[in-house]
C-alpha cells in the first residue's frame, strides 16, 4: 500500500492564531459623539447667579410697593406726647414751641431739628424725640438741674454749664459763682469740693470767685471771707478746720476774715476789736 499524502482544506482543522500587536502601538478607539463631550451646565452655578437676581427683583418690588403705599401710610400728627419730670418749663409751652415742626407728616416730621430746637430753650438740658405708629410723636425732656448762679446773668447746672433763663430773681437763694469767661466747670468743680469739706463745720458757701490771677475767695452763710490764695487749697481748708474747731469755733459770729494764704498758720480779723488786738495770726506747728 503506498502512502498517502493529504493536504488540509482550508476551514477545517487548527485556525490559523492572530497576531499580537505590537508593544507600544495604539489602538483604535470609537470617537464619542459631540453631545458627550460638552461640558454639562452646573446647577450650583445658576443658583449662585439667580440669588442675587432675586434679592434685586424683590428689593426693586418692595421699593416701588413703598412708594405705591407711602400716600396712604403717611399720616398727619394728631398726638404730641410730652414725658418727664418738668418743674421750671410746661408742657404747654413745649407744644406750642414745637407746633411748626408737627404740622408736617408722620415720615416727614424733622425730628433731628425738633430736638436741637427743644434743646435750645434755656430751661432743657436734653431732649429726646421718636415716631409712634400711626400718628404720635414722643418727647422725653430732662430739664437743667440749677446749682449756682454765674455772675449775674447766668446759672450753673450740676456740670458747671451755663444757661440763662428769663427771669433769675427767683435764684438768689443759690450760692454765686464768679470767674474768668470759659472757667466755669473749673469753679463749679472747686465749689463742690470745698462745699463737701467745709459743711462737717457747719459751714455753706454763699460767693466763690476766681479772679484774673489766680486767687481764690470764699464767702461762707456766716459772712465769714475764706483769702485761699491759688494753690493747694484742699490743704489750706484741712488747716482752717483744725484751727477752728481748736481755738476759733466760740467766736466764729466775730469772726470778718480769715486770711489762709500763710504756710504754717492763718490771720484772723475780728467784726469788733478784741481787747488783744484788732488781727489775731494763729500758728500751726508741723
């Protein structure tokens, strides 16, 4: 039997192995469409974008609301309201002070010029004013709280400010205070401080002046003259309470002026002469 040689048929048997691409080598790879590839919009960045679009449409609504209502809202003042512990000023003259300003509206009344006009009448020391929904406006006063008379045409209030009322013939019970122009905190301040000290002895004053140089004079309720000199009078006040309570307090009705502007002592002059002599100087040992 001779041997057979057989070709293989093309489809039938091993099928023929691909190739390996090479190393390195790109592949194709399907394009994607135009749609995937725009960028997606953001919805975080419209919301940042219409919020504020929206604050400014309701704030335009709101406004043009305003003005729409304003006519309507904008009422005439039918109610004044005085409040406050008033003892020199009425609440009538108060009114009738500020009738020009309240015949204007609820939102139009100046109340700022209100205020300042309240403040210029001499017996208000501070005024405050406000709306009150729907016609009402409220006036809450404090009046000057007077201490002393400044010169003769002035009082002083409890700061040492001076304010000039109508009539001061009612006032001369109030102690009188006398000094350079623009020095009155500086002798309101001296005179309470001095007042403090000396009431323990029994003593108020009636007149302190400071004069163009310096020097201090005192008058107390007795008609007793205090020559204090310019410097350290607490010092010299301390000095005259110890002397007279020691040596001056049994003859004090007797007693015209006490000049302290010594260092260690003070001299006295007597109403009527004392058989001694007219003026008795005292000495302090220290």
């Amino acid at each position: 039997m001779g041997a057979m040689l057989r070709h293989p048929q093309p489809g039938l048997g091993r099928l023929p192995s691909r190739k390996a691409p090479p190393r390195g080598a790109s592949r194709l790879v399907a394009r994607e469409p135009l749609s995937a590839r725009l960028p997606k919009p953001s919805l975080s960045g419209i919301r940042r974008l219409s919020w504020p679009l929206l604050l400014v449409a309701l704030l335009y609504g709101g406004y043009e609301l305003a003005l729409r209502l304003l006519p309507y809202a904008d009422r005439p003042i039918t109610k004044v309201s005085v409040q406050g512990d008033l003892a020199y000023v009425s609440r009538e003259a108060v009114q009738q002070h500020i009738a020009p300003f309240v015949e204007a509206s609820f939102f139009k009344v100046d109340l700022n010029g209100m205020r300042h006009d309240l403040e210029q009448m001499p017996w208000i020391a501070h005024a405050q004013v406000r709306r009150v929904w729907p016609d009402q406006v409220v006036i809450r006063l404090d009046e000057q709280l007077p201490i002393a008379r400044w010169g003769e045409e002035a009082l002083l209030n409890n700061q040492g400010e001076a304010f000039a009322p109508s009539e001061l013939s009612n006032y001369e019970h109030l102690p009188q205070l006398h000094g350079p122009k623009r020095a009155q905190q500086r002798v309101m301040q001296q005179y309470q401080l001095l007042s403090q000290m000396l009431r323990p002895l029994g003593f108020s004053i009636t007149r302190l002046e400071l004069r163009e140089r310096g020097s201090w004079f005192l008058t107390t309720s007795e008609g007793i003259e205090l020559l204090l000199g310019r410097d350290h009078l607490v010092e010299k006040v301390r000095r005259f309470g110890t002397i007279y309570e020691k040596a001056l307090k049994e003859q004090s009705g007797n007693i015209a002026r006490i000049d302290l502007r010594y260092s260690n002592g003070l001299a006295v002059a007597w109403r009527e002469p004392i058989p001694a002599a007219t003026d008795q100087t005292v000495a302090v040992k220290n």
